[in-house]
C-alpha cells in the first residue's frame, strides 16, 4: 500500500500533534508524581508494572485517591500517545523508503 502526499501530510500532522500531547501529558505526570510523592509514585508503578501480589494489589486499590487515579490515566494516556507517535513514524518511514516509481503507474 502506498500513501499519497495527502496521506503523508496527514500522518506528519498527527505526528507534531501527539508530540505536542506527549510533551502535555509528561508535564503533568512530573507535577503529580511530585505532589505524590516518591514512595506512593513508587507503589503506583508496581501497580501499573502488575509487580504486586493479589492481595497488595486489592489493598492498594482501595486506597487510591483522585490524584492516583489521575496519574494512572496519565500512564495510560501516554502509553497510548507513544504507541500511535511510533505507528504514524513508521508510517511516514516506510513511504520515504519506498522508490518514487513505485507509487507511479507502470506502462
């Protein structure tokens, strides 16, 4: 599948665009963790990471406040950023090492 320019233009769009969020989001994970604090910032990570037995995990669960729960969706929200900045970067990777020829129809 080749992309037109339009495709391309789309995708280094979007690319700037999740950068942008990405920078938002890492700005604010650094804000939270700092009024979190490092040793629950440190109990949020093995949660996320699922490092932590059922029984830890049930009980930190209970215990999470409003800003625990937003810096979870934080990691959240930037794992998925991330993941559609690599996709749309591939994207636009795998056009630019495709010949010019190729997306020209043959004779």
């Amino acid at each position: 599948m080749t992309l037109s320019n339009d495709d391309v233009q789309f995708l280094e769009q979007m690319v700037r665009q999740l950068e942008e969020t990405i920078r938002e989001l890492s700005e604010r994970e650094q804000g939270l963790m700092r009024a979190l604090g490092a040793e629950r910032t440190a109990q949020l990570r093995e949660l996320w990471a699922s490092q932590l037995g059922r029984e830890e995990e049930l009980e930190l669960r209970r215990s999470l406040d409003w800003r625990d729960r937003e810096l979870l969706w934080m990691w959240a929200r930037l794992k998925r950023a991330r993941s559609a900045r690599v996709e749309a970067g591939q994207a636009i990777m795998r056009r630019a090492r495709l010949p010019s020829s190729a997306s020209e129809p043959g004779p």
